[in-house]
C-alpha cells in the first residue's frame, strides 16, 4: 500500500474531527450568545431605548422577519450537515452523524431563542411545533433509534409538516 493511500483515512479523521469540532464551538456559541430572559448587554439596552421610544418591543412584522430567518438559517444548517459526505471511513461517517444531532438539536434550542412575544401567533406556534419536534428527533438519535423507528418517522414527518407550513406563512 502507498504511503498516500495509507494517510488519505488519516486526513479523513482529522478533517471530520475538525468540522465536528467547529459546529460544536458554533453551536455553544449560539446558544451562549443568545441573552436570556431578563439579562442585557449594553447593546441590547441601547436597542431597547430605541425600541421604547418608537412604542416598545419588535413589531409582528420585524419578529415575523426574525423568526423566518432564523428557520432558514436552522433548515439549511441540518441539511447541510445531515447530507455530508465525507467518505465511507467508519469515523467520517460518524462525524457526519454527530454534526447531524448537533445541528438538530442545537437548531431546534436556536429557533427557541428566538421567538418573542411580538412573533405572530400562528408563525409562533408553528416554529415552536418545529423546534420541539427537531429536539425530539436529536434526542431519538442520540439514544440510537434508526431512521426507520416508526416513532422517528413520525417525528420525521412532523418537521417537515411544521417546516412546509413555516415556509407558507414566511412568504406571507
């Protein structure tokens, strides 16, 4: 065996590492960064002078335009993390699979912070449906139920109820 063929699972290995550690250190940023209730950074209270001023919180429209943001950003970030392919190296694909359950748990904690009570009511209810749903899912797969579950599926199909109707209510 060359020696470039012997060192290509190698270079697998590190890369995936890499990209699992990567989403991690985003992931807990994310959820670190996002203030919690009833804390502020000067920026925030600089925001919400503004926002008293002009007659209080976001309105539905801005929380609207948040909230179908942040979905985009959490759809996009389990797709591109649930269809990457890094190669049939058991650790890859091991990889692939935790950046999976990360960008799915992670996203569906992530849509959670943002919603506010500003966000219209029926956009509300669904993300929060979405994001539940994804946590559920994440959790399934941590704790080993394959794809075919019939609970999973269930699950599975939930999200893409919930995320059909997102989309619907986001070009509202």
């Amino acid at each position: 065996m060359s020696e470039t063929s012997a060192s290509r699972p190698d270079r697998l290995v590190v890369v995936a590492l890499v990209v699992a550690v990567g989403a991690l250190a985003v992931a807990i940023w994310a959820l670190l960064s996002a203030p919690s209730a009833g804390e502020a950074t000067s920026a925030d209270e600089a925001s919400s002078a503004d926002e008293t001023s002009s007659g209080g919180e976001d309105s539905p429209e801005e929380a609207g335009a948040r909230i179908c943001g942040a979905f985009d950003t959490v759809r996009n970030a389990v797709s591109l993390q649930t269809n990457a392919d890094l190669g049939a190296d058991p650790v890859a694909v091991q990889a692939v699979a935790a950046n999976a359950r990360l960008a799915t748990l992670g996203g569906g904690q992530y849509l959670l912070t943002q919603l506010s009570d500003a966000t219209p009511s029926e956009l509300s209810e669904s993300v929060r449906s979405f994001a539940n749903t994804l946590q559920n899912i994440g959790i399934g797969q941590l704790a080993g139920s394959p794809a075919n579950d019939p609970a999973q599926v269930q699950r599975l199909d939930a999200a893409q109820d919930d995320a059909a109707r997102i989309s619907e209510l986001c070009r509202q």
